[in-house]
C-alpha cells in the first residue's frame, strides 16, 4: 500500500485548509470538543495548518497529538517542545503492535480456533517494543498501544512494566488502545502497572459476534470487551470513538456501552459487562482528560477550568437508553465561545 499512501493525502494546502474546516465544523456539530489524534505519521504534515488555525483563533476543537513509537526520540522530543499550547499539543507517543481478530492479524497467546496454524504476529518483534517503551518512558513520554488481541495486549503490559522496573515508577499514564480480547490474568494489571483502558465501545457491533467467534472461540470469547471487569478491577477507563474506523457520534458509543447491543441490534452481548451510564460518561470525559494529564483542566464543569461545554437536546438520565444513540447536540461551547448552535444551524439550511 505504501505506494499509494505515500501520495494519497499530498493535497494542496488550499484543499488542506478546506478538510481541516469540515473537520472542525462536524466535530463541533457532534459535541467534540477534543481529540486525540493517534494516527502517528500523517497528521505530522498537517500540523502546519493545525498551527495556523490556532493563530487565527479557529481551532474549535482541541487537538492532542501522539507521533509515531519508532525509536526516533530526538524527532519526538522536537515536536513536544515546538506543540505545547492549549490546542494543539503533543501529548505522547503511540504504535501498532497487532492487527484485527477478524482478519486474524490480532496477535494472540494461542493460536485461532478457526486456522490453528496462526496466532496472528507483531508488527515488530517484542524486544524492539519493549526497547522503544523504555527510552521513551525515560524522557517522560506517554504512551499509547493499539493492542487487540491478548498476546498484544500482555506484550503491552509487559514493556510498561520492564519500563517502570527500569526506570522506577513515575504517574507515565500509559494506555492500551481497544483491549478486545484479554487474557483472565492480566485484568488485575491495568491496575498494578497504572496502565489506562482506552476503549470504544462500538467495535462490539462492528463485527458480527458469529465471526468474532469463530476467530477465538468460546473460551476466549468469555473475555471480549470486558469493560465492567476492568473497570471492577480497579483500571483507569477512558473512551472514544476510533474515528474514522468507527463513527465519529460520541452518543453511539455511550449507547453501546450501556447496552452492550451486538451488531444484530437486538442481542445484549455480555450483559454483565454493561457500565452505567454516569460510568460511561465520566469515562468519555474526565478518563479521557486524565490520560493526557488534563484532568485539572478538562473532563468536568467546575470553577476554574476551561468552559468546554455541551449542551444536549434531551436529558440523558431521563429518557430509555434505546434513544441516546438519536439525541441531538444543541450547543457546543470550546473555550467559553461558542462554537456550533443547532438552532443556527437550523437556520442556515
């Protein structure tokens, strides 16, 4: 693909400034008013414009980058200093270390019930990842592991913890990025290692749950998702959406994660790993500012920190839960200012 991808977004800045302006326009009209973008190497070329925004006073959205785990801290450390500000701001550093379970490119402990001449791989070799985390914890980077499988997601656990055994524990905020398929013995980890479960509910239906199945079998599908148990376990959760992969619309994935609704749309898979819905809010919101240190600031309406508000059309307490995916954002306020009114909007059309 690399051919391709090296060229594919090789825009004019022009057309630049008129995608990053859509961008900012549908997140405000979906109540985001924060992301973080993981996509590690492409959103570098465009932190130029992100700057530019800024200066203009038009950056409606807070953006917090995470460059590329490769071993090139020097280039890294640069960015961190040169991107400090409210909005953007590096934040840490993230990588891959596997695939997908239904392409059976998720790295697993034991091989796949359907094809058991694979366990899927990394995508590179354990000892470079465990290398890369201990230098890059050691300059006082967070980071962040898309780990889907649990042969990843214990690889991920493991290099946070030789980093703290080799550097001495520190509040890192380390995360694991999706935590699909986990092995019973490493739940109580998120907790020891301070390690965070950054998760988006809405993978469970993007999948159908017979595939899932068949990639990892019963057993193993006992710990899909496992949101409740993780979170009774003591570990720290913060969610999102994976956009573009999965929809951009926060209230889907508080939906998902209160209902736990597969991707028939009537079949609750896994009822006991269903969270509250003042459980998954406070997830959406102050878990994903505490894992970028912005707690103080961020995550909740207190006296003191920054007016990021949303307003919603419909009281999310009041109304059955089938509802939360179709409510609608009626104001989105970034900064004190406001940034989208559905009535204007309204309005305009």
């Amino acid at each position: 693909m690399d051919a391709v991808v090296l060229h594919a977004f090789n825009f004019p800045n022009t057309q630049k400034h008129g995608i990053f302006a859509n961008f900012l326009r549908y997140a405000a009209s979906l109540g985001v008013t924060a992301v973080h973008d993981l996509h590690a190497l492409k959103s570098i070329e465009a932190l130029d414009i992100f700057k530019e925004f800024e200066d203009k006073g038009e950056l409606t959205t807070r953006i917090h980058l995470w460059p590329a785990l490769n071993g090139n801290l020097e280039s890294a450390k640069q960015l961190r200093d040169k991107y400090q500000s409210d909005k953007p701001r590096v934040s840490g550093l993230k990588q891959f270390i596997d695939g997908v379970i239904t392409a059976r490119t998720a790295y697993l402990l034991e091989p796949y019930a359907d094809q058991p001449e694979t366990r899927g791989e990394t995508t590179f070799p354990s000892e470079m990842i465990k290398k890369w985390v201990v230098d890059a914890d050691r300059e006082g980077f967070s980071i962040r592991f898309h780990a889907i499988g649990d042969g990843a997601i214990r690889l991920a656990l493991d290099a946070y913890e030789e980093a703290q055994k080799t550097n001495g524990k520190r509040d890192s905020r380390h995360s694991i990025e999706h935590v699909e398929v986990i092995h019973p013995d490493d739940i109580h980890r998120f907790k020891e290692l301070g390690v965070t479960a950054s998760i988006q509910p809405d993978h469970l239906a993007m999948s159908e749950r017979g595939v899932y199945t068949e990639r990892i079998g019963n057993e193993r599908e006992k710990y899909v998702f496992a949101i409740h148990t993780l979170k009774k376990s003591g570990a720290k959760l913060a969610f999102g959406t994976d956009f573009p992969i999965d929809i951009f619309n926060p209230l889907l994935q508080i939906y998902r994660a209160v209902t736990r609704i597969d991707s028939s749309g009537k079949t609750v898979w896994h009822p006991h790993e269903r969270i509250t819905l003042a459980e998954v809010l406070k997830a959406y919101t102050l878990g994903s500012a505490y894992g970028t240190f912005r707690e103080h600031e961020l995550g909740t309406l207190e006296v003191g920190k920054l007016a990021d508000i949303v307003v919603l059309e419909r009281n999310l307490f009041e109304i059955p839960v089938e509802e939360i995916s179709d409510t609608k954002v009626q104001l989105t306020i970034v900064d004190g200012k406001v940034v989208y009114d559905q009535t204007k909007s309204i309005n305009e059309k």
